[in-house]
C-alpha cells in the first residue's frame, strides 16, 4: 500500500482489535441505544447513519442480536 493512501476499513475496533470483552459490549450496546434515541430526536443524518453502521458491525462482531437490545 503506497504511503499516501488511507486504508479503506470500517473501524480499527471492528478490524484489527483482540478478543471481545464484557466492557467493550457494554459500551457497543450503549453507544447503540443513545444513536437510536438521537435519531428519533434528530432524524436520520448522514452522520448518524454512518455511526449506526459502524456500531451493528461491532455487535455483529460480538454476536449481540439487535432484536433483543
């Protein structure tokens, strides 16, 4: 990769960090819930789509059904 590209993942957390642990659940499952609530209050901005993208990576990653949160 020549130096002056960026790489074109995702997140560093959804690609490159270890195992899961029970803090960066908790963590994903909240930041999850406050875009929910931000997005009833604000409506759906590119920002906040691109956020909840990100986030359902992260608890598809952790096996987090989002039915049940």
């Amino acid at each position: 990769m020549p130096a002056n590209k960026r790489p074109r993942r995702l997140n560093y957390a959804v690609n490159k960090k270890g195992p899961k642990t029970w803090w960066k659940v908790v963590k994903a499952v909240s930041h999850y819930q406050k875009l929910q609530q931000r997005i009833k209050f604000e409506w759906e901005t590119k920002w906040l789509v691109n956020a909840v993208k990100i986030v359902t990576v992260k608890l598809k990653k952790y096996q987090i059904n989002l039915n049940k949160i």
